[in-house]
C-alpha cells in the first residue's frame, strides 16, 4: 500500500507539472516561428497563429509552403544542442516557444530559396476568447487528475489504476508552456518525449483495463484473455507511438504518428464494444452506472483524439481544402474529454446514478453556449480587439465577466429545459395532490404516498410509516417491502436523527440494525410529512426498478408531495378530533334531555 501510494503521488505530481504551468498562458502568451512542420519535415502553414503572412517570422526569413526541411542535418544523433532542439522545437505540427527564443532550420535546396535560416520567435496574438479556452481547459485537467487519484487512494485496485493512469496523460490540461520551458534542455525533451510515449501506451492500456472492470472492480471471467494480454499490448502500442520521434533521428515519420493517434480511436472502439457486450450482465444500478462510462468513452476519448490530429498532423489539410478547426475548437474539443472523464468518475464514485439523459443534456446546453462565440466571433474578436485597443489584463477581466454570464444563461437554460421536460412529472404531482385532497382517511393518504407515487415514478420499492406516540408505524406493506420485517421504527434512532430538522434525507449504508429491503429495493431517501409542529408520516423510496437514482427534479416533487400530505394528515386529524367532540356532546345531552322529562 505504502509502494502504492509513493507511485501515485509521484505520477500526480508530473501529470500536474505538465499542465498547471499553462495556467501561465492565460495571462502571458507564448511565442511562435509562423510555420507549421509535419513529422516528414514538410512545411505546410508559413502564416501560424498570425493573422496574416508578414507578421510570420517564417515567411519574412523567405520560408514558404511546400519547403522540406532536410532531416539528415537536422537530427539529435550525433548530438548538437542546437540541432537537436531546432528539430524538436520544429516538428509536430503546432508548435510554441518561449518569445525571443532563436532556433536554427536547415532546408532541402531550392532555387533562388535560403538553405540554412534562423528564426526568432515572436509573442502569439491572443485573445479573451482563447484565454478563457485555456483556462477552462487547464482547470478541467487538474480537475481530472486530482479526481482519478483519489479513487486511486481511497479504493485502489486494478479498476482505479487504469482510470487513472488513462486520464493521467488523455486529460483536457494542455501542455505547451511546460514543452516550450524544456526546449532549453533539448536531451531532457527528448527524454520527456520518450517517456509520454511510453505513458500515452500505458494510457491506452489503462482504459481497457478500466472498462473491463468497471463499475465494481471485478474481473469478468470471460474477458480475463485479454486482462493477461494487455502488458503486451502496451508494448505494441508503445512501439507504434515511439516511431513517431524518428524524426528527431533523420526519419520520415508522419505516417507513424497519424498511426500513433488513430490507433487510439481502435482502442475507444474495443473499449465501447466491451463495455457493450458486458452491460448485459449487469444488475439494474450497474447497468445504469455502465451507461455513464459507455458515453464517456464514446465521446471523451475521440474528441481528444481529434484534437490531437488537428494539432500534431497535417490530416486535415487536404487537396479539398483545409478542414483544420482553429485552435478555439481544438481547445474545446480537449473540454469535451475531460467533462466526459468527469462522468466516468461519478459512475465509479457512487453506487448509484441518475439516469444519464440528465448529465448529457446538460453538457449538451454548456457545449452549445461555450462554442457559438468560438465558431460566429472567431475572426471578429480580434478586429474589436485592435479597435478598442485595451491592454491585456483588461481582456482577461472581459473574458472572465463573459464567462460568468455564459454561466447564468446556462443555468437558465437548464431551468427552461427541465420545466418543458418535466411536464410529465408536473402532472404526477397534480394528480396525487388533487386525490389527497379528496382522501377520507390517513391510510388513503399513506396509499398516495408510497403505492401510487412509487408506480407514477416507476420506482422499486416504496413504503410509509405513520407516527403513533413516539414510533412510526407501516400498516401495510408497500411495494418492495413485503418480506421486510421491521413495521415499527422507534423515533430516537439514530437513523432518524435528521428527522429533528423536518427534511429529506439519504439513507446511508449503516442503518443500525434496522431491517430494510435488500439489493435494487433498499431505499434511498426517506422524506418525512412534516409541518412546522410535528412529524405526521415518514415515506421511504427506492431506486427507480431500472436501477437510475432519483434526480433532483422528482427528490423535489416528493419533497413537496409530503408537505402537502402534511395538512391533509392535520385536516383529516382535526376532523376526527372534531367528529370525536360531536359524538360526546351527544352523549352528554342526551341524559340531560331526560332528566328534565
């Protein structure tokens, strides 16, 4: 356990010191050479993050399209230091640098075209936009990984082990800051190079892993084949991913790294395949904790494996045209993996779920708000900034007003979402209030709260206890707890204590001997019949009968439902009460009338 936790703490600490540095770029931009080169030594872009050509150092040094950059002078063996980080600096795709830092380029020989060219990097334009990209990514990767080490640390095992050591290095944290700081040690790059190599395998190796552990950490008798092969697929995959950096020794290796990337989506394909296949032996909770992971790796991973080809190769720049995504969306895409990593960690973290819709919808309306100002003020954004001439910190307060506001209109819109999707819901409540209003006596009340709720919601099991003295007492049975022997709950339990405050509450695993249904059937939340005086009733509720949680919105709906039945238990008690007085007023006037007789 000590071995255990040391590897993790250590692995937690070079993930973080990847990423965090980018925070950086939020406030000070880093630089660039104007080019683009693909693992080949082809020069497809002289313009870069420049707006336009003659701001590019590339294309003022006479560097243009089609260029080739001769590899066989420009490698890392025999080693020179400055070779060897120009090479490192110059491949693979977008690159950033340190501003004012020079690096040295050795091109195939062309007519009337400079053959050996030193470039000075100059400060990336940016924007408010592109600074609340970043941070948004950087802090849904630091999110990301402080998440799958705490799973690690609180229930290690072979299931936490391969989420984490995946979104160890398939995370939304964006790394150029701590890349550009390491171009001054071109030997400890190439190492870091190396070794992510090996971490991006391992990765890939950790995601099988997990999915074919999840949601319990137990291994599937029918997949333990492929559990004992995955060390040597790990092996191959990390052969396949170091060909990559041939190119750092002479060789032509764009082929390799888009072979590198796409590999990753035959990896998210087995792996939604296997979760698929295994779904269908799941308990109901389970299967509904699946779903969460299935849509997690169906979108997470290949958004992030998009952004990287985007990035790193030249698959997009095609003879149709260049489909590239700007930098704004590739960020985005990098958002998109580590909210869906976000979902995986709540499917592990608890032992039962919402139903998926919920989540999805909601990140839906995020994704929707967060990219409509990427994809309409893409180029706008730039030309207002020029014409308002602010400086930088300024932009950066914009940005951060924006995002607020983005916020709320989410949160609005979740709202106006819900209230049209609800609907349904709204018109349980109606009905059951409307039938309680028409109740003749506590047991029909009962009735309303446990049997017809648990059927309109579809629920797996459902009972209520009505207070006499100091116990709770069931009368009947309620669905799921026919077999359950406990019908009498004694008011100074401690499970009852959060009973005192007269709100909803959880049911927690440890219920101090009462006897409760087991499995799918054990309740969830119990919701107490209070007013403001007393306790009339307490309702026990189960998971919905296709293992889903209950939402937010029907916790709400029930929450309400008992206050309601609170007065109609007040009513129906007072009118006995009232009827009690009438008949010993009878009573009494009674003897008197014949006495006087």
């Amino acid at each position: 356990m000590v071995a255990q936790r040391t590897l993790l703490i250590v692995l937690v600490v070079w993930a973080l010191l990847m990423i965090v540095p980018d925070l950086w770029r939020v406030l000070q931009p880093l630089g660039s050479f104007g080019f683009y080169g693909n693992d080949d030594g082809l020069i497809y872009n002289v313009t870069g993050p420049f707006d336009d050509q003659t701001a590019s150092p590339a294309w003022n040094a006479g560097i243009r399209e089609g260029d080739q950059l001769d590899l066989s002078k420009m490698r890392c063996l025999p080693y020179d230091a400055v070779s060897c980080r120009s090479v490192l600096t110059a491949l693979g795709g977008v690159q950033f640098a340190v501003p004012g830092r020079s690096i040295t380029l050795d091109l195939v020989s062309k007519a009337d075209r400079p053959t050996h060219v030193s470039l000075v990097a100059k400060e990336r334009p940016t924007n408010f936009l592109t600074r609340a990209i970043i941070f948004l990514d950087q802090v849904a990767g630091i999110l990301v990984v402080l998440a799958a080490a705490w799973l690690v640390w609180t229930r290690p095992g072979p299931m936490s082990w391969g989420f984490f050591l995946y979104v160890m290095w398939f995370n939304p944290g964006q790394s150029f800051q701590f890349y550009a700081l390491l171009q001054d040690w071109p030997l400890v790059l190439l190492a870091q190079n190396l070794v992510g190599c090996i971490a991006q395998a391992v990765g890939f190796t950790g995601l099988l892993l997990f999915v074919l552990r999840v949601p319990n950490d137990e291994p599937d008798p029918r997949w333990r084949w492929l559990e004992r092969a995955l060390p040597l697929i790990a092996l191959l995959l990390t052969a396949l991913l170091l060909t990559s950096f041939g190119s750092a020794f002479g060789y032509r290796t764009e082929i390799g790294t888009r072979a590198g990337i796409l590999t990753g989506f035959v990896v998210a394909a087995s792996a939604f395949l296997i979760l698929m296949i295994r779904r269908r032996t799941q308990r109901p909770e389970d299967y509904q904790r699946l779903r969460w992971v299935i849509w997690g790796c169906l979108l997470g991973l290949p958004s992030f494996l998009l952004a990287e080809l985007a990035s790193e190769t030249t698959l997009f720049n095609t003879s149709w045209g260049d489909f590239t995504p700007a930098e704004d969306i590739i960020g985005l895409l990098y958002l998109v993996n580590g909210v869906l990593c976000l979902f995986v960690f709540e499917a592990i973290r608890r032992p039962r779920v919402v139903n998926v819709a919920i989540p999805l919808r909601r990140v839906t309306i995020l994704g929707l708000f967060l990219s409509a100002p990427a994809l309409l003020l893409h180029h706008q954004i730039d030309s207002i900034q020029h014409y308002l001439a602010l400086p930088g910190w300024a932009w950066l307060a914009i940005g951060a007003i924006a995002l607020f506001l983005i916020s709320r209109l989410h949160e609005s819109a979740v709202s106006v979402v819900d209230r049209f999707l609800n609907r349904p819901l709204d018109r349980i409540e109606e009905k059951l209030s409307q039938a309680m209003r028409e109740a003749q006596r506590t047991a029909d009340v009962d009735r309303l709260l446990a049997d017809e709720s648990c059927r309109a919601l579809k629920l797996s099991s459902a009972s209520t206890f009505r207070r006499e003295g100091p116990f709770l007492v069931r009368d009947e049975d309620g669905k799921g707890w026919e077999d359950c022997t406990t019908r009498k709950l004694n008011l100074k339990q401690p499970m009852l204590a959060p009973l005192a405050i007269g709100q909803p509450f959880s049911i927690k695993e440890q219920t101090d001997g009462v006897d409760l249904p087991p499995g799918l059937r054990r309740p969830v939340l119990a919701i107490p019949a209070a007013d403001p005086v007393r306790c009339f009733a307490l309702s026990f509720y189960g998971p919905h009968a296709a293992g889903t949680d209950l939402d937010a919105n029907e916790r709400a709906m029930l929450s309400r439902l008992a206050h309601f039945a609170a007065a109609i238990y007040a009513e129906l008690e007072a009118v006995g009460l009232r009827h009690r007085i009438a008949t010993l007023e009878r009573k009494f006037k009674a003897p008197s009338r014949r006495t006087r007789s």
